[in-house]
C-alpha cells in the first residue's frame, strides 16, 4: 500500500539524523562506543517516530481514511496477499490447460482487485464481499479441486461433481469480474464527465468556428460593395467629365 511511503520518508529523515548524533557523541563526549551507539539508537527514534506520524497522517488525509480504517484495510490486503499466495502455489498441480486458462484469469483478476485497492484504500469500502467471501472461495475452491482432480481412479459420480465444481468455477470469476466493475464503477463516471467536458468544448469550438467563418464573409462582401460603390462612383465621375 502507498502507506509505506511514510516509512520510508521516516527512514530517510532519521537515518542521518541517528548517523549524525552517533558521530557527534563519539567526537563531543568521548565516551564509551556502546553509549554512543545508544544515543544514535535514541537519536533514530526520536525522529522517525513523530516523521512517520507525520507523514502517515497526510496519506490518512488524502484517502479521506481513519487511522482504524487503515489499519483494517492493510489487514485486510495482508491475509488476500497470502492467500493469493496459495493460489500461486497450486499452478504445480494444474493438468490441464483449461484449468490453466481458467485459474490463471482468476489469479489475474485477483491481482488486479488487490492492486486497485492498494492504490486507492477507499475502494475496499466498495468491494468487501470479495474480501470476506469471494476470495476465500476462490482459493480453498481451486486447491481443492486441483488436489482431488489429479487423484486416480475417479468414479463417473466423482468426475461429474469435479465437473460441476469447475463451474462454479467458472461462475465466481464471473463474480469476481462483477467486483472489480462494481469497484470500477465511479472511474467510468468520472470517464462519462470528463467525455460530455470535451463534447460541450467541442461544440463550442465549432459554433465559434462558423461564427467566425460567416462574420469573415460579410466583412469580405462588405468590401467587395465599397469596392463596386467606388467603382460606379470613378465612373460616372468620368463619364460627368466627358459630357462637360
């Protein structure tokens, strides 16, 4: 999660500080080595402590999350990391590539979920079902058939109950995809502004290009009359001359 940004900005800040305070114990006070490392020790908490706490706090305000929120939400991505885990583990017994294609898009699905999520930890607010149901499902579901799919000596009852239970397979990646869009569902709406945006913007260039385009042609045939008008003017001009 981009949690982790806070420790790292911690350790940055901290890092030199303990380095800093170690070195100047050992120069100021010349005391023993083991109480200079402490005192670097205490130097490195005291500022990563309260940076961390700093930094952290922005990331809270960002997400619009509470510290409990983060917290249940990083458990949360923890346990579907280890989990999916699992399900990597299991490609080994995998005897079929249908089965291959088929665990591999639930695998990808999964990854796509949990990387949404760690990017914007709101979403999980939006898709709990796949957390606490979905999930579980899908990998205790997959090791369990892959594990009974690969024993021999299968009765027709067992293989038709394998059969049905890759379709239900089958089914819940068809859940799993409704997730990820039930989670995708405030982008596209954000996507349909941001389209309507351009389309009114569009518009508007055109009806301020036509507009341009006929205010352009009545200065042209506004000319064009002057021009006549002078034209006729120079030539009964001439022709008031020649009668004089």
């Amino acid at each position: 999660m981009k949690f982790n940004i806070s420790h790292w900005t911690a350790s940055l800040v901290s890092v030199p500080v303990a380095v800093i305070s170690g070195a100047i114990s050992m120069i100021a006070f010349d005391i023993h080595l083991i109480y200079d490392m402490l005192i670097g020790a205490g130097a490195f908490f005291a500022a990563y402590l309260p940076t961390q706490s700093v930094s952290m706090n922005r990331q809270l305000q960002e997400y619009g999350l509470t510290k409990s929120e983060y917290k249940y939400i990083n458990t949360q991505l923890r346990d579907a990391r280890e989990k999916l885990s699992r399900l990597r583990k299991s490609y080994s017994s995998i005897r079929s590539l249908k089965d291959a294609k088929l665990i591999y898009d639930i695998n990808r699905l999964i990854r796509t979920v949990l990387k949404t999520v760690e990017d914007d930890p709101k979403k999980f607010f939006g898709i709990q079902q796949f957390f606490h149901s979905n999930l579980d499902s899908a990998v205790n579901t997959i090791e369990q058939y892959l594990f009974l799919y690969k024993m021999p000596g299968k009765s027709k009852d067992e293989k038709i109950r394998l059969h049905e239970t890759r379709l239900s397979l089958l089914e819940l990646k068809r859940t799993i995809e409704a997730n990820l869009s039930a989670m995708n569902k405030t982008n596209y709406q954000s996507l349909d502004v941001e389209r309507d945006i351009i389309s009114i913007n569009n518009k508007r260039s055109e009806r301020k290009y036509r507009l341009e385009n006929k205010l352009h042609k009545q200065q042209v045939n506004l000319k064009k009359k002057e021009t006549e008008k002078e034209t006729v003017n120079a030539y009964r001009g001439e022709e008031n001359d020649r009668r004089e």
